[in-house]
C-alpha cells in the first residue's frame, strides 16, 4: 500500500480542503492552481506506478476515486458561487456518481472492470479545460462545458459496452 504511486494519489485526497480553503477564501483562481497540482499528482502516480510495476489493487481503486472526489468538491464550489448552472453540476454529478456505484458494485460482484482508458483521461483533460475556463471567464465557457459534459456521457456509455463486453468475454472463456 505504501509506495509513491500510492501516497500521491493519497496526497490528491488531502489537496481536496487545500482546494476548498482557497477557493471560500476567494482566491478562485489561486484554487485552480491547487487542481492543477492534484492533476500533475494524478499523471505522476499513474506513470510511476506503470513504470515501475508499483500498481497495486488499492491505487487502481483509490487513484479514480480521488479523480472523482476532487471532481466533485470542484463541482460544488463553482455551482455554489454561481460560476456554473445547477443542471450542469447535476448532470456531472450524476454521471460520477454512477460510474462510482457501478464500479463498486461490478468490484463486489467478482466482476472484471475496464481499466482508466485515453478516452476516459481525454474526458479528465477536457474537464480541466473547462474549469480554467469558467474559473478565469473566457468566452464560450459555459457552452465548452456542456460539451465535455456530452462528451463525458458518451465516454461512459464506452465504459458500459466494453465492460459488458468484457464480462461476456470472461463467462464463456
């Protein structure tokens, strides 16, 4: 459990009230900084893990779910200063929550799960984007959000089918 892949996603966790603090405190686009330092923490565990053969059960469960809890504590910060429209944080929600459940569920049930893709990764990126967006008020922000917002739901339904598929694979092998 103790290896440096591990300890930064862990690390990611621990940056979600640095994020918080800075963001009520009013410092917006201070906070963006404090995300993007959580995302070079999740490009880092990731690469480290893969190159050192350092992944582990816990950091392929962990390192989505700090993606996610990050995700959502960024949610409700620019949906409660107004900076983003209650449908869309609803609709970003709802999307997390179920790949959440879903996988804790599959997990549970001795299924097989899709491992973190590019598509999923691309949808990661283009998330950030959208919050640099919205948090420094370019042109076009809100509309670029519901984009990767589609984009988003789109990339889970791929989730879904190659997990299908993938499960259908491993009961008739």
């Amino acid at each position: 459990m103790w290896n440096l892949p591990n300890v930064l996603t862990l690390s990611r966790f621990l940056l979600i009230p640095v994020y918080w603090f800075v963001f009520e405190a009013g410092f917006v686009k201070s906070a963006f900084f404090v995300l993007l330092a959580a995302g070079l923490t999740d490009v880092l565990d990731g690469y480290i893990a893969r190159k050192n053969n350092l992944v582990t059960p816990i950091g392929s469960m962990l390192d989505p779910l700090a993606d996610k809890a990050m995700l959502i504590a960024v949610i409700l910060s620019l949906v409660l200063s107004h900076m983003i429209s209650w449908e869309a944080a609803l609709a970003m929600f709802l999307r997390d929550a179920g790949m959440i459940i879903g996988s804790a569920v599959s997990h549970f049930r001795g299924k097989k799960t899709v491992p973190a893709n590019a598509m999923g990764k691309l949808t990661t990126v283009l998330y950030y984007l959208a919050i640099l967006m919205i948090v420094f008020e370019l042109p076009y922000a809100q509309a670029y959000l519901w984009f990767v917002i589609v984009v988003s739901l789109v990339t889970s339904i791929i989730y879904i089918l190659q997990f299908n598929l993938l499960n259908k694979r491993s009961v008739s092998s």
